[in-house]
C-alpha cells in the first residue's frame, strides 16, 4: 500500500487510539510557558511547523532552549540542531535556567556557571565541587536536575555547509532508536539549512528549506521548533516585525503552523504609554513581548509578556497578557 495514502478507517482507529492511551488525545509538548500554551492549544502538536523570529539578541535561542528543556522535563526527547552555538554553551545555560528556577534571587549568574565549568572561578574538584560554592549549594541542586535530563536532550552541532535536511532526518532517526519516540526538533536557524542546490536563488532555497522542515514534522510526528532570521526592514529602529520581515517571508508565511514573533516591550509600545507613563518606558526594557502572528489551530493575535531573566539565561515563564497598546510604528518623542 502506498504510505502516503490513508483512509479514514484508519485516521478514526488511530484517533481512537490515541484516546485510550495515557496521553488521552492529540499529542502535545507544552513549551513551558503556560500562558503561551494556552495561546495556541496546549503547546506545539506533532507533526506541525513552529516558528520564532525577533530582531538579534532578543533571546530567541534561549526561548527554543527554555522549550527544549520543558520537553526533557517532562520526560520526552529532544533533538537542538545548533548552527550557532557548541553543545557546551547550551548545557550551560541549561544549568544556569535550572539554578534560576530553583532561585531567581540567589542562583548563580550565566556568566558565573559558564567560568566554573570553564574552570576559571576558582576552587578544586570537579563540576559538582565546584558548583557546591555557590549561594546554598544552588549550582549543585541545578547540576543533578539537569543531569537527570541530559540523556534525553541531544545536541547536533550543525553547520551552514553540510548540515542539510538528509542529515537531520538521519539524526533523528538515530535519536528515535535510542528513545523509542519522536522527539522535539529544534532548528536554530532555519536560513542556516544546508541546500545542496547552491544555483537557487535565496527566496527558493529557504522556501525548499521550509517545505522539508514541515515534511520532516509529518514524517516523524512530531513538533518542529525553527528560529527564523528576519530581513533588515524589520531590525529599522521604532519597525515592529511582522511574518514579512523574516527572511524568504513568502514561504515563512504559508507553510507554518505556528509563527511566533519576539521583540522588547519598549519598541513596541504605543506612544501615550510612553509619553504618559514614562516611569514605566525603562521598565518596558525589561520585558519581552511574544506575539502570535498565526495559529492554525486556533486564533491568532495573543500578545504575552515575560520577564527577561538573561543574567540567567531565561525568560520567566510566568507571563502576562500585555494591557498596553502596541502599534506597529512606535512614535518617538525628541
């Protein structure tokens, strides 16, 4: 029989299926932002295409990372194609979001775990010796908890002139036979791809990139998380980005099932807010906004709020829905 062809015999037996067994439904990662989550229907669902774009260092890698780890937490795998960060540069801002949990007050700082496992902070021993110097052991108690994942998180460090999307769909079938389950795909960046087809023009190659990103999420039934880089139109002082600033927007636009967009409060909010409340406009930079620009499994146009945490390496997953008036061209006042 041939495997793209399925009756509806078997969509309603599977359907079933699904129904009966623990999960009790549809299959979802929760991204461990419940207010987002909320947004979109409980949390990335298999075999769907999830996108997050935002000019540079807003915290897009660490809001993919944050999810990755909320995956691994709640006992499910992982796979972080990474075209811009070492496998060891990620453990250690897991590390450093597992302290914050446990103490946002009190836990070492990113730049502080990063020397202890660099070894350049002092003290003997090893990582959990070392770690045990920290403010009430905090270092410590993050280490196990990240320890206690790690087997289900992998890292592919990826580059932009091998890595392409045979190579992922063969790492993840590699993961697959070691976990026995489709695991979260995070890409951080789509753009970075690897395409053979060198002659194509950039608008083709991210549209071939994106339709096989979306081919890989239905194929293995499983989510698909993709950092999106955005077109210098939208990095303009005072522009909001929208889907159409993301590099090769035509196909970013179609093909995913989710868009999430990421900018800081104070660019984003409306003039009066800032005229009349400028108390609050330094406060603002402090702030994330995650706008959901699209949603095809329920409505779009969420507006939430988080916490930056960077000294971390996190967001606080403890949102709010934004109050204020956001505009797409922020009025600057002289």
């Amino acid at each position: 029989m041939d495997y793209k062809l399925t009756s509806l015999s078997a969509v309603l037996e599977r359907a079933d299926s699904r129904l009966r067994s623990p999960e009790g439904g549809v299959r979802l990662w929760p991204t461990g932002f419940p207010l987002l989550d909320d947004a979109i229907g409980g949390g990335f669902r298999s075999g769907t295409l999830n996108l997050i774009a935002g000019p540079q260092g807003q915290g897009k890698t660490m809001f993919a990372l944050q999810a990755a780890r909320a995956a691994v937490k709640t006992g499910r795998s992982a796979v972080f194609f990474s075209y811009e960060l070492e496998a060891d540069a990620l453990t250690q801002r897991l590390v450093a979001m597992e302290g914050g949990e446990i103490d946002p007050y009190e836990a070492p700082s990113l730049s502080e775990v990063r020397a202890i496992f660099e070894g350049t902070s002092g003290g003997t021993g090893g990582l959990l010796e070392r770690m045990a110097n920290t403010p009430n052991g905090i270092g410590t108690q993050a280490l196990v908890n990240v320890s206690e994942f790690a087997d289900r998180m992998v890292v592919h460090r990826s580059t932009a002139t091998h890595t392409d999307i045979t190579e992922i769909n063969d790492t993840i079938k590699k993961v697959m036979g070691n976990t026995g389950e489709s695991p979260l795909i995070v890409v951080d960046y789509l753009q970075k791809v690897a395409m053979p087809l060198s002659e194509l023009g950039e608008e083709e190659r991210i549209t071939r990139i994106t339709e096989q990103l979306k081919d890989v999420a239905i194929e293995f039934d499983a989510p698909v998380f993709a950092v999106a880089a955005m077109d210098h139109e939208g990095l303009e002082p005072g522009a909001r980005m929208r889907t159409r600033h993301m590099r090769g927007s035509t196909a970013l636009s179609y093909e995913p099932d989710v868009v999430l967009i990421l900018g800081t409060k104070s660019d984003l909010v409306a003039r009066h807010h800032l005229m009349y409340g400028g108390a609050n406009a330094e406060n603002f930079k402090d702030w994330s906004v995650i706008t959901v620009e699209k949603n095809r499994s329920g409505s779009g146009g969420a507006e939430i709020e988080f916490k930056k945490r960077f000294d971390q390496g996190r967001f606080d997953p403890n949102g709010n829905v934004v109050t204020e008036k956001l505009v797409d061209e922020r009025v600057y006042v002289e």
